[in-house]
C-alpha cells in the first residue's frame, strides 16, 4: 500500500496497490489506549472501514511517515502537568491547567461521565467540547493539583 497528500486534501490518497484507491482515507487505532501501536484501521471518506492493519511495519517510509501524522494528530492529548483551578460554574468543573503546550482552561459537565481511570493512577478527562486530556500519573502532580482533585475523586 501508500499513502500520499494531495495538495489542498485533509485526508491521504491510499493506493492498495493492484486493488484500488481510496481518495480520503481515514487512519484510527483499533485500540488507541491499550494498545497504540498495533491493529490500525483504515477508513473510507465515508467512515466505511476497509481493512485493518495488524501492525505498520513493513510500509514503505513515506507512508508510515503519514501514518504517524494522521494518528498523531487524530490522538493529540494534552497531558495535564498541573491544575492551577478548579471551580464549580453552572452545573460544570471548570479547570485551569497547565499542559506541555501550556496553560488552558476546559469545562467538564458530569465527571464521573467524563474521567476515566485507564489505569491505576492514569486518566483521561473529556471535555465539555469533545477534547481530551490526560493525567499520566496522579501520583506525580503536586500537592495542590492532588488536593484540587481530591474533591472530584
């Protein structure tokens, strides 16, 4: 198979070479968190899903490159460093954060909807916006970060 990028596309041209072509492929993981690297989906521009991956070795540079692109910035979770606050607004949590890309601020509605604990002491928290952020290890924040939690956990 290979990937390329037409110019002004969102999504890559996959040739299965000798089968066919898709002109906007979607590339997701099967199992984004427990097992990121391996069993990768492939996707029509319909959201129609045309074949599975077991692993992305084997492809030719120039497509795993675009591979890696398209899952980086499908999968692209901030990872929260530190909670600066954290208030009730309105029927919501409103936190102010600090990532690795910097400050933000993002709401959550229901938390125990909106957090999981992928595993002990690892969470992910999805906002009222759909973004999704991640604590690595809760153990690792600060004290007041763990101290502001504390309220939610």
């Amino acid at each position: 198979m290979r990937a390329f990028r037409q110019p002004g596309a969102v999504h890559p041209r996959l040739e299965i070479i000798g089968e066919f072509v898709i002109l906007s492929a979607l590339i997701k993981r099967v199992f984004p968190l427990s097992n990121p690297t391996i069993y990768i989906s492939i996707l029509d521009g319909s959201g129609k899903e045309v074949g599975v991956l077991r692993t992305m070795d084997g492809l030719e540079p120039a497509t795993l490159s675009i591979f890696q692109e398209e899952l980086d910035r499908r999968y692209f979770t901030p990872q929260v460093d530190r909670i600066d606050a954290l208030r009730s607004e309105a029927g919501m949590w409103r936190f102010d954060v600090q990532t690795q890309r910097g400050p933000t601020r993002f709401y959550v509605r229901n938390w125990r909807d909106s957090a999981h604990e992928i595993t002990a002491g690892r969470w992910q928290i999805l906002s009222v916006d759909g973004a999704r952020f991640e604590i690595l290890k809760l153990e690792d924040l600060d004290a007041k970060s763990q101290r502001l939690l504390d309220q939610l956990l």
